[in-house]
C-alpha cells in the first residue's frame, strides 16, 4: 500500500482545504408578503408563487 514519503505540511493542507466551506443560501423577497425565501420556490409564508396563490395557509 502506498504511504506519503513525507509529512504534509499544514499551509499544504489547507490551501487544499479552502474550497470545502458552507455556502449560505440565496434567498429573495417575497413578492406578495416581502418575507425571504427560496428562489423558485413557495413562499412558506403566505403559499404564493408567481402571483398566485398554491398553498392554503393559516392567516395568523
């Protein structure tokens, strides 16, 4: 099996590791209620995408 001849150093390491981060997720307003959320997706708020209305959900 193969081994590394020697040890890898740490700025190495890392410059290889600097591309594994977490990304935050694009979010857009809400046309209707101006609440973020998912492009491409239902408004978990207020059930609309595209101007109408897909989900019924509670007034509150």
């Amino acid at each position: 099996m193969a081994l590394p001849k020697r040890k890898i150093s740490k700025s190495r390491g890392r410059k290889r590791r600097t591309h594994q981060r977490l990304t935050l997720a694009n979010l857009s307003t809400c046309p209707q209620c101006n609440e973020p959320k998912l492009p491409h997706h239902v408004c978990p708020n207020c059930g609309y995408y595209k101007g109408r209305a897909v989900i019924e959900t509670e007034e509150v």
